[in-house]
C-alpha cells in the first residue's frame, strides 16, 4: 500500500499522524463502525485512563517512554496523565486527526500511539490538540476543516521546528481496516512544503522513505512535510517480521 506514492503515505499515515490509513475495500469492515459519516457519541472514543497511559508508552522504546510525559484524552481534549523529565510526549490519536479525505475518519476503533520529543511538541503537537479538541466540541468534518484552515492561514501555530520527529513503534497501533499496524517507523516534521526528492522519498522500488507535503481538500497545507522511515523493531524489541521479509 505504501508503493502507490505520497497520496496513498498521507492516507496511511497522515498527519502526525495524521494517521489513519486508508480503509477504502476493507473487506471485513463494519460500514456502522468504520464508514460513518458523522462522529459517533464520545464515550466510543474514550479509554480507561491505565490503558491509554500505556498504549501511548508503547509508541516509543522504554528508555524513552519511561520518562516521557503522557497525555489522555478527555471528553474536551487531552490533558497531562504523567508529566515527565525528557521532553518526549506521548499520546494516543483517534481517527479524527487522520485526512480529511480518509473514509474512516470517525471510525471508533483508530488509535494511534505516538510520542514526540520535544521540538515536534511544541511546533507539530499543537495542530492536532486543536483538531482533537475542535471534533470533541461537537463540529462536522467539514467544519473542523474550515476552521484548520483559518488558523493555519493566521499562522496560528508556531512553525515546525527543525529536528522534530516522533516514535510509532507500538504493536497495538490501529490506524484503519485494511493496514492495522503497518510498521514500526519514525516520522520526521520538516517546515514548509519540501519536496519529496530531496529526501529520495517514495522512489520506485522498494524505497524506504515516503512522504510528503500534506495537502488539504479544496486547497491548502498542513504546517508541515511529513516523512516516514521505517524501522525493524516495535518497542518490545521484537522484529517486524513483515518488513524484514519484504526487503
């Protein structure tokens, strides 16, 4: 799925996810819980708190996430779970800070552990805290949309800062119906709209670099040129036997 080139990266992975891949033909997909065309009722997204705190560990290895800070989402937003002493942050996103084009942007089951150091925190976290909480307030996709967009043109958000990046290495991620955990990969924030041959991304072949820059329906960016390179262990220290035998 990562060979059809940027598009199908950022439907996959998309913003710091924006991650959620796409679900489009999932033969097994519940259209109720999968395909819905509005969010279902909040408590659907929601977790036991113990069991966010360490979803969202398991995004990073644990020398890492050890000391990391560990946010959780609430019925308004996130909120500070553990504070930590590295500068890492760790979270889980839901479906809804996926693309705006994803399908499955209210699918109830999406979680996507990540964790942040400390630039990515403070530059790339902050547009999808405020996406979250702008879903969680109660507004359509549509206009979530709109109001990303408004923001991102007052340069509401401070640029990405250069050296942000962030760990997805949890076995239990679940970003979509069709490519459930994908696999273990670091994710690299780059400021503006670099394009993808300076990093040799998305190359014919088995590359091992993807991404892009981010592009909004109807127009537009994210903050950001997000790209992806995969790596041969989950943060147990297990190998991701599919990436080793594709390669």
């Amino acid at each position: 799925m990562y060979r059809a080139g940027v598009a199908s990266v950022l439907a996959l992975i998309g913003g710091a996810l924006l991650a959620a891949p796409t679900i489009a033909g999932a033969a097994d997909a519940d259209p109720q819980i999968v395909y819905r065309s509005s969010m279902a009722p909040i408590e659907e997204y929601l977790m036991d708190r113990d069991a966010e705190i360490a979803l969202a560990k398991s995004a990073a290895p644990p020398a890492i996430a050890k000391d990391a800070t560990v946010l959780v989402m609430t019925r308004t937003g996130y909120e500070t779970a553990i504070t930590g002493k590295n500068g890492f942050v760790c979270l889980v996103e839901r479906s809804f800070t996926s693309p705006f084009a994803e399908p499955g942007f209210w699918n109830t089951r999406g979680k996507a552990p990540l964790c942040m150091n400390a630039p990515a925190a403070r530059s790339a976290l902050p547009v999808n805290i405020k996406r979250t909480e702008l879903a969680l307030a109660g507004l359509d996709k549509d206009a979530i949309l709109a109001r990303m967009k408004a923001l991102i043109a007052q340069k509401a958000f401070p640029a990405v800062e250069i050296g942000s990046m962030s760990y997805m290495l949890s076995k239990e991620q679940y970003t979509g119906e069709t490519v459930k955990h994908w696999h273990p990969h670091l994710m690299f924030y780059m400021p503006g709209d670099m394009p993808a041959s300076e990093w040799g991304a998305n190359a014919s072949g088995r590359s091992t670099i993807y991404g892009g820059a981010a592009e909004l329906p109807g127009g537009g960016y994210l903050p950001w040129t997000l790209y992806l390179v995969p790596v041969p262990r989950w943060s147990d220290g297990t190998l991701d036997e599919a990436l080793v035998h594709s390669h």
